[in-house]
C-alpha cells in the first residue's frame, strides 16, 4: 500500500490533543509571534518564524477521549493565559469542602486536617472537565493558526536512521480481515523538524519511542493505576465543591489507592476509584470495587437514587521521580502523562502536563531559531524540566509510593511522613513492572469485599455492559480488532492454570475480554467493541511471550477508527 501514501511535511507535529500537546502548541505560537513582532520592530536581526505545526488527534474531537478526576490546580494555566478567566475558561466551580476519609466496611473517620501536608489543601483548585479544558484550549489554538486533525490516529514511528523523522497515520475504511472498502481511505506520512508525543499513559507510539531508545535505561518501570470514574445525576441536593478523598474499603489491605466523590452542581457528582496495577488478585475488578464504593454509607449520602449517565476509565501513570524516562531524542520529545508525569499523593498531573508542554515549547522555539533539532539542542528540555516545580515536587514526593510495598497502614505512617519531610532512599531500585505481581488465587492477600458481592439496580449501581454503555465507546463491528493475543493457547494453557482464573476478564473495565466454551474448547473471545482504550490490558496482563520486547501477550494498538466518546469526564 506504500503507493498510496501522502507525505505531509511540517515542522512540528504534536501527537495526541491532551493539555500538554495544546499548552505547548499554544505556548509556542505565542513564541513564534512575539518573535515575528520584534523582527517587524528591528529590533533583533534574527530572521522571522512560520513553521507549519500540526496536531493529531485520534478521537472524534480532543475531548472524547480525555478523563480525568478532575481537580484542576491552574498554576501553569496562569503562566499560559494570564487572562484565562477573560477567554471562555470553562471552569466556574472551586473546591470549598474537602475532606480526606477513612472508611471501613460501614463507617467512615476523617482525618484531622493537622494531618495533611499543606500542599494538599486545594482551596484554589477548579473542579471540571478535562474534556472541556481540552475543548477550550483546542479552540484557542485552532484561532492562533494551527492545523488540527480530528479523528486521526498515528500508527507508527517514521526513522530517518537514528533520528525520528515523524509519523504514519492509520488507514480508515478496512474490514474485518485487513481489506479495503469502498470508503477506504489511506494514512499519511507526516514528517516533521521535531514530533512531540502526548499521548497520555502508556502512549502506543510513546512506549515505542521509549523502548526504541532505551529511555529508561538505568531508572525505573515505569508503575500505573487504574481510575474507573462515572458521573451520576441526582434528583437534588447537590453539593457544589465538595471534593471527597478516600482511603481504605472497599480495597483489600494490599491494594494501594482509594476513592473520590466530587460535587459538580445541583444534580451531579463525580465518583471514581483509583486502584494501583501492582494487585496480586487475579480476580481484582475495578468497575466493581467502584460499585462497592458507591454502596457505602457515606457515598450514599450524596448518590442515593442518583443515575449514572457517563463512564469512563484511563490509567495513571504512578512511578513518580524515578520512572520518568529521558524526554528527549533525536527529532522528538515526550509530554505529559507519556513522561510519566503525575504526582502520586496528590492525584494530580493536569498541571504538570501543561507545564511540560510550556518548556517543551521555549525548547522548540530555541531549536527553530538555530535551525538545530538535534538530541544535544533537545536535551534542553530536561533540563528545563528539573528545574522547574514538576520534577522538583515529583521528587519530593519519591517515595511515597514505595513506602505502600508493605501494607496499607504502614504506607500511611511511612508515605505520610515522606509528604511531610521529602526523606527517603535518593536513588531508583526496588520496583518491579506491574504484571509481575499476580499471585495465585488461593495465594493473593484479599479485603473482605470478595464476601460482599456487587449488586445492581439499574440506576446508580450498574454492572460492567451498562457503563460500558455510558463511555459512548464505538468502534465498527466490521473494522480490524485492534488488539490481539499473539498465542492464544498460553491463556488456557498457562495463564488461567497458573492464576486459577482468566486475570484479564476481571482487570479489564470494559468487558473486552471474555472466557467462553469449556475444558479443551475453552478460549478468551475479544470484544474489541468494547474498549475505552484505557491500555489496562498491555499493562497488566501476565504472560510475557517474547521477554524484553515491552509487549506481553496481549498486543493492544491504537486503532485508525472509533474509541470512546466521553462526555463531561
């Protein structure tokens, strides 16, 4: 099919629309024409700039595929867009009630504020939507110039020997076995001085880049968590500000993570739960500790008789300080989540990733100034990192998720005083990638939740296919399944006598993965329709098939077409 292909040349390409792509895109052209506005002045000698930049975009716009919780700390935005709330900025609702809790299988403790580091205390933190944060930035970028492509999705890295030349999009209007269709339509080669990846957590291309050249060679895997949110809808009362944060049931005492209940207005509430990858229960289920959460007593307060009407999940990515690899080569940077850029404790990374997209920008302006593309100019942008508050707050907080290796309540004591103090070992080590965890059913260390089953009303307690529902996901039934078991026997053969179950027909929050038939027939159907393209699946499924080559036995790519369709997550 190569005859078929278009090459589009620009100079920078952004691929992925999240904050830390938008913020840079954004960022730079403010670059670009302060720049050109001193040329006109005569006043530098440099000659002016109009690079062609470009944004790729796999979902249907840049926020159908964006989730977040989501508490909005706007330091970088105010760096941004010193004028923010003068644009059409989407958020109007800060937090005025927050609390951290500590709940047990039907009651609740708060804990004392004295308790909190003061960096926790979000009083000038937004509550939204990261889809409509995105909206919004989208709109201000598309107004300064830059070309933005909807609904498509890189496929592969283009080399050009050692340095990365760009990308190749997906083809679109392919059947089921590869074929072409009359609406077929073939990917375009764009190419490109520097391609930046914000793809979020575990970015299909980004991990390709990182294993391609070694990036974290010499720090750590990098650790993730799985947040499954829904919004639910209620009759009235409201409570506008409310920010909840928990910890303890329904997780079992080896799961690290908790929960959160946020007051958007009136008649919605946000509700999720995060739980870390690293579990040792084959049978550990996401979507359904979430159900268990929004049983308790104290949820229930404010979700009683409420509606789910949205869904989503997305993993984190949790490795802190020490996982994040080298964001740089030769033609390329890594931003946002793709860099592992998320502060662990806190549960925040919007700010980080826009901040990131900030320096990458002044990283890339420098660069087209000297014509110069290189890793060595590139290499600035590390540098512009460490000393800016990302990589100085992520290592303050470097061993906060360490210290939960040895139990729930020892982490709070040891996590607790890592927040206070900043103490702890100054070197990576110790961690081991999530999928090695998984234990044998009768060895997992289990919570009390596994004698208290879901249960479901149709209403704010839903089961896995109803959610799925609500995440508006859509891929064709006909197009090419996006993710495959490259051998398909060693999940009957090994994975489930080893576990004692199918791990990924419960780790996954989407019911993508299925067990069907018995004995010798029994096999693991994939419903790719299915799929809110969270990565959870590559990150913890357990069989590795080819060892070093960063792909387990599930192989998931990011599909030409469909994905899920969020709205106000």
């Amino acid at each position: 099919m190569g005859e078929d292909r278009q090459i589009l040349a620009v100079d920078i390409l952004f691929v992925g629309g999240g904050p830390a792509n938008l913020s840079a895109a954004l960022r730079l052209t403010q670059l670009i024409a302060s720049h050109n506005e001193q040329v006109s002045a005569g006043n530098t000698s440099s000659p002016p700039l109009e690079p062609r930049i470009a944004l790729i975009e796999k979902g249907h716009d840049v926020g159908a595929h964006a989730i977040s919780g989501a508490i909005f700390d706007p330091i970088a935005l105010e760096e941004l867009l010193p004028d923010y709330r003068d644009r059409g900025f989407p958020f109007s609702l800060h937090v005025t009630q927050q609390s951290l809790q500590y709940l047990t299988t039907d009651g609740n403790v708060r804990l004392p504020n004295v308790l909190i580091p003061p960096s926790y205390r979000q009083d000038r933190c937004y509550i939204g939507s990261l889809q409509k944060l995105n909206l919004w930035l989208a709109e201000l970028v598309e107004a300064a110039g830059l070309y933005l492509f909807h609904e498509t999705c890189g496929v592969k890295i283009l080399y050009d020997g050692a340095r990365v030349r760009g990308v190749l999009t997906g083809d679109k209007g392919l059947d089921g076995d590869g074929g072409r269709k009359a609406n077929y339509q073939p990917g375009t080669n764009i190419h490109a001085k520097i391609t930046v990846f914000g793809e979020g957590p575990y970015g299909t291309l980004a991990e390709d880049l990182i294993h391609q050249f070694k990036l974290r060679e010499s720090r750590n895997p990098q650790s993730y968590a799985l947040g499954v949110k829904e919004v639910i809808r209620v009759k009235s009362g409201g409570s506008p500000g409310l920010a909840v944060h928990t910890i303890g049931y329904p997780l079992g005492p080896r799961v690290f993570g908790g929960g959160f209940c946020y007051g958007l207005d009136d008649n919605l509430f946000a509700v999720g739960i995060v739980c870390a990858l690293d579990w040792d229960d084959p049978q550990m289920d996401a979507q359904v500790q979430l159900q268990r959460l929004k049983k308790h007593p104290f949820i229930q307060r404010f979700i009683k008789g409420g509606e789910v009407i949205a869904y989503g999940a997305k993993t984190l990515p949790e490795g802190g300080y020490f996982a994040v690899p080298r964001p740089y080569v030769d033609g390329a940077l890594l931003v946002g989540d793709s860099a592992g850029l998320l502060n662990v404790p806190y549960l925040k990374g919007i700010h980080y990733a826009m901040k990131s997209g900030i320096l990458a920008a002044e990283t890339m302006f420098d660069a087209l100034l000297r014509n110069d593309c290189s890793a060595s100019e590139l290499s600035s942008y590390e540098a512009r990192l460490a000393s800016s508050y990302v990589m100085q707050d992520l290592y303050q907080v470097r061993n906060f998720r360490r210290a939960f290796a040895y139990g729930r309540l020892p982490g709070l004591l040891l996590g607790g005083l890592t927040m206070w103090t900043g103490l702890g070992p100054a070197k990576p080590g110790g961690v081991r990638e999530d999928f090695r965890h998984l234990r044998p059913l009768e060895q997992a260390v289990r919570g009390r939740w596994v004698e208290d089953p879901a249960q479901y009303d149709a209403g704010v307690l839903v089961d896995k296919l109803t959610d799925v529902y609500h995440s508006g996901t859509q891929h064709r039934e006909d197009q090419p399944s996006h993710i495959r078991i490259l051998d398909p026997a060693r999940c009957v053969t090994d994975c489930i006598p080893r576990f004692g179950d199918a791990p990924c027909t419960h780790f996954c929050p989407a019911k993508v993965y299925e067990l069907v038939g018995e004995g010798a027939t029994s096999r693991i159907q994939i419903n790719f329709a299915n799929c809110v393209h969270c990565k959870t699946c590559v990150i913890k499924d357990p069989v590795d098939v080819i060892s070093g080559d960063h792909i387990q036995n599930i192989a998931w790519r990011a599909p030409a077409e469909g994905g899920p369709r969020y709205q106000g997550l």
